[in-house]
C-alpha cells in the first residue's frame, strides 16, 4: 500500500517546491500531484516547460518523494464540442508531463454536465476514444472517480462505465468524502467498496456529512430549491462516513493500492489535520 498526501492546503499559500518538501517534512513518501496553478490547474491547459519538469523530478528526489499520481481535472465530458477539444487537447499534454515526469498513473474525474448525462456520456466516451492510444503509448494508468455535481455522481455508475471501457490499466478511486452521493444518501460504504472489487485501485480519505439527512437540511440553502451541491473534506471522524465499516472491508479485501489523506478543510492548521488524519488511515488499515 502506498500513503499518500493530496497537498491542497498548500495550493495557495505555497510555492510548489516547498510544497513538496513539506509532504515530505509531514512523513509521507508519496504525493499526490493535484491541481495546482503553477502545474496543472482546473480546466486549463498546463502552465508547465521541460526546465520545470527537471525541477519537480529533482526536488522529489531530493525530499525523498515519489509522486503517486497525477491528478488533471478537465471538461473532457463536456456536451459543448469545442469545450471537449480544448479539454482533450490539455489532457494529451498532461499525458506528455506525466510520462516525462516518469509518473505511471494519472487520476481524474468524469466532469460532465449532470443536467445533461446522455450527451456527457457521449462526450465521455469519444474523448476517451482519442486519449486511450496516448495512455497506452506512454504507458500511464487511468483511475477514474465519482464526483458530486459530475454526470456521474454515484458508485454504481461509475463501476459500470469504467467495465465499459474494458481496459485493465482503468480502475476506480474511492472517494470517502463522496460517500454520500454514491448511494442517494445512504453512504453505505461497505456495499460500494464490494461492488468495486478488483476495480478499486485508489481511496481519497476524508470525511463528510450527509447532506441528506435532517429532512435535508443538514445543509441549509437559501432560496431551498437552488440547484447547489455541497460536501466536505474533514478529518476522519468530524462527519457521519462509518469509517469503522469502511476500513473493516478494506481489510478484508486486502487493499493494497493507494490510499491518499484527502482532506483539505484546514489550510490555517494543516500540519495539525495531516498528522491526525494519516494517524487515522495507518491504525485503521493496520499499518500503525
């Protein structure tokens, strides 16, 4: 099992080397390379040359960090056309950077339009179409995951889609903080992780409430019928996931991929929310 750390409390306040020296300060050993504006950021193509690929390479070394995975977040899904284009033609130079960064797993979302699932699907599936070739010539994996608000939102969706795709280089990423999406508000955890089997290859750690819950007003928005999507990524514990239920089963399956501290509601006391939260992951998974 690799533990990794997702440094999004860092994105912000931190400059990208010194992000990486931090996780490696923090005691983990891998990082997960998500959206950042100095690297990869949302929807945009990425910001990045060689001398600073030869850089991120050569200060991981130097810390001691592997990178895990590269984490792109792109409108692939997009049912406006040009809005897909653009989102593949940023995604093939992700591609390039993570192969140069010598990195063989990337992990992403569905993005989409939830309004419109059908076109989504579709633009899903033909940008996948263009990207799969690149994928296999550079020899990058692909982790896929449920996200709220995406076209696919829920667990039993995105195992179908990913067994669609038939490709054994495409699993999925569990998203603790999801949980509740997964399954309309139940966040049976247990029954997700079993669906998954073989295909789960990445969990997010994290907790969250149940939006659902209180009559629906765990949450409460004004105007209440305003089309929002709300969740949260807290420290194990802070929210309603049954992580008791949830690290019983990834026991039980022998989960052996990777597990990635995914919380990023406390920027003004990261250190603190790390160190309690991989504390969390390692006595729940037996690893302590």
């Amino acid at each position: 099992m690799k533990l990794a750390y997702d440094p999004s409390h860092y994105r912000d306040n931190t400059g990208l080397m010194e992000m990486i020296d931090t996780t490696a300060r923090l005691g983990y050993e891998y990082l997960e390379l998500s959206p950042r504006k100095d690297f990869i950021w949302f929807y945009e193509y990425p910001k990045v040359d060689r001398a600073l690929i030869k850089k991120v390479k050569q200060r991981c070394k130097d810390a001691g960090i592997e990178i895990s995975s590269v984490l792109p977040v792109q409108q692939w899904s997009s049912p406006d056309e040009q809005q897909r284009q653009d989102a593949v033609r940023n995604w093939k130079r992700c591609i390039e950077i993570t192969s140069e960064l010598e990195v063989d797993l990337m992990n992403t979302e569905f993005s989409g339009d939830i309004s419109n699932p059908t076109a989504s699907e579709g633009a899903f599936f033909k940008s996948m179409e263009e990207l799969i070739p690149l994928f296999e010539k550079e020899g990058i994996r692909l982790n896929l995951q449920a996200h709220p608000n995406d076209y696919i939102e829920t667990n039993t969706e995105a195992l179908r889609t990913i067994r669609a795709l038939d490709k054994e280089w495409i699993k999925y990423v569990y998203s603790t903080a999801h949980a509740f999406y997964y399954d309309d508000g139940i966040g049976d955890v247990e029954t997700h992780l079993k669906d998954a089997g073989d295909l789960l290859d990445h969990v997010l750690f994290a907790d969250t409430l149940n939006h659902k819950a209180a009559f629906g007003l765990r949450y409460i928005i004004n105007p209440p019928d305003a089309k929002v999507t709300i969740h949260q990524h807290l420290n194990l514990g802070e929210g309603e996931v049954n992580f008791d239920a949830l690290f019983k089963t990834l026991r039980e399956m022998n989960f052996d991929g990777i597990a990635t501290n995914s919380v990023f509601a406390y920027p003004d006391r990261a250190e603190w929310s790390s160190e309690l939260t991989k504390a969390a992951i390692l006595k729940g998974l037996g690893k302590d």
